[in-house]
C-alpha cells in the first residue's frame, strides 16, 4: 500500500494483520511438516492446522469436525454448490439462487447449468434484500439446494439467511449460505442456524489470501471436487497449507465483531455524513440492515470510472473486485433496479481495522472534490447522464 | 482498467473543459452521444478568419473518453477549419492508446466536432 493512498476497499481484500503475519511467519519458518504424515514434523504441523479449524469454528459458532480448509470462499462455494448437485441422481437436479449473488456462485451455477442442472434464480428488492417469499415461491419438488449470500458483498445489505434457512428445512432443501463478508462483522452460530452449508473466506479479515472454509452441517452429502488424497474428510483433497490456515486461524480469533463492529459502522456513518454534502448523492441498499464496513453510493451525473480515475489517492470500487475487468454495470445494482448509468456512477467504500476517522473524512473531501471536477466538465450533459430520462 | 501516462495527463488538465461565452464572434457548437457506450460530448469553437481561434469541450465518459475530449480540443485551437474538417480523432489521440472497445467514443468526439460544422452550415442558409 503507498503511504499516500486511503484503503477503502476491504470488501475486495484486508491487508494481513502484523499478528496474523507474525503466526504464519513462525510457521514457515519453523513447521513445514505435512500435516498427514504420522513423524514428529507432521503432528505438530497437524496439531497446528487442529488449533487453527477450532478457531475458526470458534467464531462461527460450529464443531470443528464440520469445517474444511479450501483456498478460499471461491472454492468453497463450488464445493458446496457442484457438490450437492452433482451427487442428485434420477430427476433434474433443481438449484435456487438470487441475482445479486457473488460471482463466485453465479458462474457455478450457470456452468451446473450447462451440466443439465435447472436454475432459478430469484430477484431482489430495491432495497438489496432477497425476500423470503420469492424463494419460497421458487421451491419445487426436486430443488436439490438453495444459496444465498449473508451479506451482499457490494452493497453490504444483510439477508435474512434464519427465515431462507427455515423454510428450506420445512421443505427438505438444503441451504447454503456464502459468509464472506460476514467475519467480524456478525456474530454467526452456524450450529443453532438453519444452514447446512457455509462459505467462509480469511483474506477479508486481515487473513491471508489462498484460504478459506466450508462449513458442512452434520449428515450433509457432497461429492468431491478434488481427488488425490484423504484429506478434510476426503472432500477437498490436497496437502493443508499450514502456515495459511494458521493464519487464517489467527484472524479469526482477532475478528471479534462485538470489538470491531461499533467502530467500522461509525466510520462508514462519518463516511455517509461527510459525503451527503455532496449535491444528489444516494445510498444504495437497506440503511437498517447492512453490515457495518459497507457503503455504496451514486454520484448522479459522474461516470464511476472516472470517479475512481480520479480518486488516485482513494483506493475505492465499482463494486466486485471479481468483476472489475467486466464493462458491464454491477449486476448487483441493475438487480435492485438501478439503470445502467446509475450503476455505472456508483462507488464501494469499505472500511476495515486500520481503517480512520482522518482517512475517512479526508477521502469523502476527495470523492466531493472529483464529483465537482467532473461535473464542471459535464455541466450541460443531458438527463440521461444522470440516470433520469433513460 | 490501466491507463498510460498521456491519457493520465490529459484527463488531469482539463484546461479547456466547459463553455466559451454567449455572443463570442464566430462561435460554433456541436455535441453528440452514445448511450450505450456511456459517453456525451460537446464543442464550442471559435471560428475567426478560417481559424479556430478557441476551443472548450464538456464530456461525460470514462477516463479515455475525457483525455480524448482534452487532447482534440487543444489540437483544435490553431487549425484551419479544413484541417479541423479532417478530425482523425484516433489518430491524434494515438498517444492515449485507446482500448479497442473503446474506439466508438472517439467517433462521437469526431460527431461532435463533425456537428459543429452541421449547424453552422444550417445556421447560414
């Protein structure tokens, strides 16, 4: 990171805590045992990895036995979604997910498309809320699995995964759920919750990248992605990377949401205070129901990529990092209704543990100073620039 | 998106953004969009003995579009109107090395330019 440049984009990705990077560095330096084999080097590399999947399952609130080590919450989410689907035989296997969700899941499901599998998936609100009801109304016999994330990873809208989750266990349907965003955040206890599959990611919270989780509910089936070896219960085959579940061990323990999450809603609160002075500007997503490191906002009037252009001192989104190559508007705002060039004008900030309140305000006068600059130079632009008269 | 150092430049100094003023002798305009490629433009030329004297652009686009806008508008200040006539916005734009997607915006700044002699032609018959 340069000295000059403001993070606002943990959403996309944290920089690695100095106490995470201090428990990785001891491993590699002193514990590159496999963490399957049965000498010395091995079992304490295995008691390591233990120690790191109890952590994790600490602040999930699991049994450590239900969770696998993957390389992050992408493989996760295909595991989870080709896992239940292409164990169902007989019947065309039938797949429920929303509009908004991460790309992560969306592309899994078109290619289980591809593989014969039906789809369905369910719009969202325009507040960025998955109601409910539109999944229960998606429900059929043969629906295999229903997947939906916590907390959308553009907009920071939290869904209700207990009441999605209930109505799947009423119907038999199993219910996946993609946490990524939610780690220290929110307070999960995935035991006591109606999910039976649960994607979890380190690198959002100040962990390494290259690793992440699956929480797999008790008598939960999935059939292997990766073949070649015994390990996490034969469902992800591969020597453990230690010193990155170490580290994503750590930072578990450290994302402590009741510690962490007063402090990020009040930077993003100052955020939106600081950047309301700027003239039409709009929150996107439920105000009341948004995970505290998120805002997403359109500059009516601005193009986001010149926003961000810039912005070069402001380390800011368009929304996914995973879809930053992509021309196209975010999927998640046109699904909540924006027009393309609303879309298109809209920008994530996502503050994080070194994140503060100077940083804040001085980026918010940053984002206002280029939202000025570039609308002088628009200044006859017609409606439509504006996302009006479209 | 990565952008070199001249378009980085040109959408820094945005020297000739904005409007010339109202009653201006030999003032032309001119704009032109695509809504589909997100991006609005528009001239206002000062034409005195065959010469465009001054030239302001405003812009709604991406980073390329706007250095784009910048980089014809200061070629244009100083061209005879037939040179201006010629616009080859890709080629004087060569050094902000335009992704190919992008191509189409540099033809609506050539529309744009292109339509300040439509309507000055309209306005003389």
């Amino acid at each position: 990171m340069s000295d000059h440049e403001i993070y606002l984009d943990y959403a996309a990705t944290s920089p690695v805590d100095p106490e995470v990077q201090a428990a990785m560095l001891e491993c590699l330096r002193h514990e590159f045992g496999n963490p399957s084999s049965q000498h010395a080097a091995g079992r304490r590399a295995r008691r390591l990895v233990d120690a790191a999947r109890a952590a994790v399952a600490a602040r999930v609130g699991a049994a450590p036995e239900h969770l696998l080590f993957t390389s992050g919450a992408t493989e996760a989410n295909n595991l989870a979604l080709k896992g239940v689907l292409r164990r169902q035989r007989g019947a065309r296997p039938h797949l429920v997910t929303s509009r908004i969700e991460h790309k992560s899941v969306l592309d899994t499901a078109r290619a289980l498309e591809a593989d014969g599998v039906e789809v369905t998936y369910v719009d969202a609100e325009t507040d960025g809320s998955v109601d409910p009801q539109r999944v229960a109304a998606a429900l059929r016999t043969e629906t295999s699995l229903v997947s939906i994330m916590h907390v959308n990873n553009e907009t920071g809208v939290i869904q209700d995964v207990n009441a999605i989750g209930a109505l799947c266990r009423d119907r038999g349907v199993l219910f996946h759920v993609d946490a990524a965003q939610s780690v220290g955040k929110l307070a999960l206890r995935l035991a006591e919750a109606p999910i039976d599959l649960c994607s979890l990611t380190a690198h959002k919270v100040c962990g390494p990248k290259g690793v992440g989780a699956l929480y797999v509910a008790p008598r939960t089936l999935l059939a292997a992605q990766l073949h070649g070896g015994e390990q996490e219960r034969g469902l992800r085959a591969g020597t453990q990377a230690t010193h990155q579940i170490v580290g994503m061990g750590r930072a578990y323990e450290l994302a402590d949401p009741e510690l962490e999450a007063p402090r990020l809603s009040a930077l993003r609160d100052r955020l939106w205070r600081e950047l309301q002075a700027i003239p039409g500007v709009r929150q996107n997503g439920a105000a009341d129901r948004r995970a505290a490191h998120v805002l997403n906002a359109t500059f009516p009037g601005v193009d986001g990529e010149s926003l961000r252009f810039a912005l070069r001192g402001v380390a800011v989104s368009a929304g996914s990092a995973c879809a930053a190559d992509s021309p196209e508007a975010s999927h998640v705002l046109t699904g909540m209704g924006l027009s393309d060039v609303l879309a298109a004008s809209s920008l994530r900030f996502s503050v994080g543990r070194f994140t503060t309140k100077a940083e804040v305000v001085q980026a918010a006068a940053e984002v206002a100073a280029a939202v000025n600059r570039l609308r002088s130079a628009a200044k006859s632009a017609p409606a439509w620039c504006s996302g009006s008269g479209f | 998106m990565e952008y070199g150092s001249a378009t980085a430049r040109y959408f820094g100094a945005l020297d000739r953004a904005g409007e010339l003023p109202n009653g201006l002798p030999g003032l032309v305009s001119g704009e032109a969009e695509d809504r589909t490629l997100q991006v609005w433009v528009r001239y206002e030329l000062q034409l005195q003995g065959g010469i465009v004297r001054l030239a302001r652009f405003q812009v709604f686009g991406c980073p390329h579009a706007v250095a784009a806008a910048s980089k014809v508008a200061e070629w244009l200040e100083g061209r005879s109107e037939a040179e201006a006539r010629a616009l080859d916005a890709r080629a004087v734009c060569a050094e902000l090395e335009v992704p190919v997607e992008k191509l189409g915006k540099l033809v609506r700044i050539e529309d744009a330019v292109a339509a300040c002699w439509r309507i000055r032609a309209a306005g003389n018959e």
